[in-house]
C-alpha cells in the first residue's frame, strides 16, 4: 500500500509535516492526474524509511509529479525501487532542500537515491550510501548514478542547478558513483563537495552523457571538490562523453585520474577546464597541480589550510596553520569573491567553500602593511590611456577580461605605469596587483 497517496488537483498548499512514514508499497505517491499537475506540496521534517522494494518502479520513498513542490529537512533512507528508490520526482519549480537522503538502493541501471526530471534546485543535502545497480544487471556490471540523476526525454526539458550538496560513500558498477546527468540534460554544479564514491569503471564521481540521439548533457561546474573517489581500475572521477562540460575554480584530488573526455562523434562535444587545482594537469588558463593541503581529508574535512585563518566546523570558528593552501586566492579574478571574510585577497578561492563565509583566509606575509596600499587606477573609465599608480616597486600587475582571461601582464619597475586603451576591447576587465604575496583587485571599464 502506499501511506500517503494523492491524486488531485489541490489549491492552496498542502503541507506533510512531522511523520513517520515507513514499510509501504511507497512512502509518499503524489500523482498527476486530470485535470492537471498537483501545485503548492511542501513534504518537510519527516522521517520516511524503509518503503518501496525492488518492485517498486520509482520513488521508492517520495514519488511525485507536479509543481511548485518542496521536500526539505526530512530524513529519507532505507528505501527500495527500480529507479530513485529515496526521491522519484518529475516537476517544475521543485525545491529539494536541506535532507539527509541515505542508504536507498536502486534496484534498476539508472539513479539510486534520486532521480529528478524537469525545472528546480537541489541544495544543501547529504548523499550518503547510495547505491544502484543492486538487482539483476549488477550481474552483468552495468548501473549509472548512485547518489542522483538528472535526466531528460523528448517530453521534459530539465535544467537543475545542484548547490551546496555533499556525496559520500555511494556506488554504482559502472559509472557516476554520486551524479549522473543524462538525456540531454542541462545541470549547474556550485559549491557541491564529492568524496569517497565507488564505481567499478570509469566516473567514480560524475558522468555525463548525450541522449540516444546524440544530444549532448551540459554540465557547468563552479566551486566544487572531487576528492578520494575511486575506481577498480584507477579511472577517472569526471566522465563526459558526448556531452559539454566546463570546470571552474574546482579541486580535483586523489581520484586516480581526474577526468575522460569522448566526443562520440558528437560535433557539439566540448570539454574545458580553468581556474582549476588538478591532480592528473589539463590545459586551461589558471590551472595548477599542487597539493591543496586539506585539513583532515580522511576525517571529511576539506577546508583548505591557511596562516590567517581556516574554518573548523567542530567549533565554527577559524583556525591558524602552519601553512597556505595553493588554491586559496587562485580563483577566476573576475569571479565573485565577496561572500569570503577578510583578508580575501580580493580573488575567489578554489574548491567548495570558495565565495563563502568558510572560505580560508588569505596567508599572512612578513609585511603585512603592504595590504593596506591604496596604489590608483584613472581614468575609470578609459578611453585613450590607463594609469596605474603608487605601486611598490616589484608588484605584478596583471589584467584578466570577464571571462578570465588574462589579456596584460607585467612587473613595475616604478611606481606608476600607463597603458594605452587602444590595446584593449571596449568591455570590463579586472585589474590584479600582487606584493609580497597580497592579492588586491579593481574593475575596469574600458569604453573607447
């Protein structure tokens, strides 16, 4: 049977708030039917465990159509299905927030916590333990998408931005050991932070893939760690194949290989990665190698180590090292770095905590007062000169455009130097000044 099952129309907004809700056919079924999709469903603070089987199509714990739907701060584990034995959803405008969705098994090739069709925002949830692949096909080693996966077909469009989630410990035999985006999906990663997912082949972390008709998936990643994901065969944890994906301002470490990349005869294929600490290397603008001195990876913490400050979230308060994390202040120039506490260097930094109040601070140096230099940039905007002035001598000043690039750069051997306009496009750019290890930034329009 199933213990909440709703096949109606409803105005207003219906809430479940507070239950139990366990061993049913399916914990929650809220079904489309005529004349239309349900509309305004909040399912939060419910504990929904041990439902569905290997029976179960979708949606072992949570199956459900409509839009305007939230499912928030509930517990979903234990739960059993075909596919997406924790969440089964195809919606528009839908809200997963703030869960712990843990230990479901997917019984089916595809998706084992969660599967998600349509338009809406995954955010601030754990991943933990999920697992697909786990009936018959597991014999023949195939299953893609332990902890999510965000599809599409020729009848819904799905666009998902997955934000400020965390994966750990989930399987898949073949690929996508925590995310998989499929059918000509388009997906948003920011802030999501991915460890310790398991496959047997290639994408212990992420897959990507096209459609039978050779549509590709878009995946954008921004700010995330992939870290400690692993392989039977020392694989990659990032497998695109015939699908666009782009890496910014992430940290890829310990996964064996980082990345795969398979056009598939798909002409549209695309692959880059900037602003990126990798492990494996890859070209691409601001891309480094170099340990990014976690904290205490074995113990799930990832912050990066810094002289002037490093969270702990034991205690939710900033630490000192004895050391500075290659990543911090390594960012894309032109990327927000506003949300980070001083001193921020005036740069984003690499990985998940980039751009937020964790963010390590920036690293101390032996003269510290050369952070308080105000050195000036006029006129602002230019149109036939750029003077740069009361810069120490020594300091690098280099010049990014809006999309990172790196367009100038320079060392003063004065204390002022000036540029002429003409050598730039009209447009914005961010202007870097470095001394003695203090990063401070400005913006720049040039308008000729």
């Amino acid at each position: 049977m199933y213990l909440c099952y709703i096949d109606k129309l409803t105005s207003g907004t219906l809430i479940i708030n507070g239950f139990t809700i366990r061993n049913g056919q399916r914990g929650i079924e809220l079904s489309g039917g005529w004349p239309g999709y349900l509309d305004n469903i909040k399912i939060e603070s419910n504990i929904i465990e041990n439902n569905g089987s290997q029976n179960t199509n979708r949606g072992g714990g949570i199956f459900l159509e409509g839009k305007n739907v939230t499912v928030q701060k509930n517990t979903i584990r234990n739960n059993k299905a075909g596919r997406g034995a924790g969440i089964a959803a195809s919606a528009t405008d839908f809200l997963i927030a703030d869960n712990l969705i843990e230990k479901n098994i997917g019984y089916d090739d595809h998706a084992g916590g969660v599967q998600v069709y349509g338009k809406g925002t995954v955010t601030r949830n754990t991943f933990d333990g999920n697992e697909v692949g786990a009936g018959p096909s597991v014999n023949y080693g195939w299953g893609w998408g332990g902890g999510i996966l965000v599809s599409a077909d020729d009848n819904i469009a799905t666009n998902v931005t997955l934000s400020f989630n965390v994966y750990r410990n989930n399987t898949a035999p073949s690929s996508g050991g925590a995310v998989f985006i499929d059918d000509g999906a388009v997906a948003r990663m920011e802030n999501e932070l991915l460890y310790n997912n398991k496959t047997k082949d290639k994408g212990s972390a992420i897959y990507v893939d096209a459609d039978y008709k050779n549509n590709p998936s878009t995946l954008n990643m921004f700010n995330c760690t992939v870290s400690g994901n692993s392989t039977n065969s020392n694989e990659c944890a990032l497998l695109i194949q015939g699908s666009k994906t782009t890496v910014e301002n992430c940290i890829f470490w310990n996964n064996g290989k980082d990345f795969e990349f398979m056009r598939d005869g798909v002409s549209s294929a695309s692959f880059t990665v900037n602003y990126t600490l990798t492990q494996q290397g890859y070209t691409g603008t601001g891309n480094i190698s170099s340990n990014p001195l976690f904290a205490n990876a074995a113990g799930g913490d990832f912050h990066e180590q810094s002289t002037n400050g490093r969270y702990n979230p034991a205690n939710g308060q900033f630490v000192k090292d004895a050391a500075n994390s290659p990543a911090i202040d390594a960012g894309n120039p032109a990327s927000d770095y506003s949300k980070e506490t001083a001193p921020n260097g005036g740069r984003i930094n690499m990985g998940c905590y980039g751009n937020t109040a964790e963010a390590s601070r920036s690293g101390s140096t032996a003269n510290e007062e050369i952070t308080q230099i105000s050195w000036t940039l006029f006129p602002n905007p230019a149109k036939e000169s750029i003077t740069i002035g009361n810069l120490p001598v020594g300091s690098s000043i280099d010049i990014f455009d809006i999309t990172g690039r790196k367009v100038y750069g320079s060392i003063s051997n004065a204390e002022q130097i000036t540029l002429t306009a003409s050598n730039f496009e009209n447009g914005i750019y961010i202007v870097q000044v470095t001394t003695n290890g203090a990063v401070t930034s400005r913006k720049l329009v040039v308008n000729k």
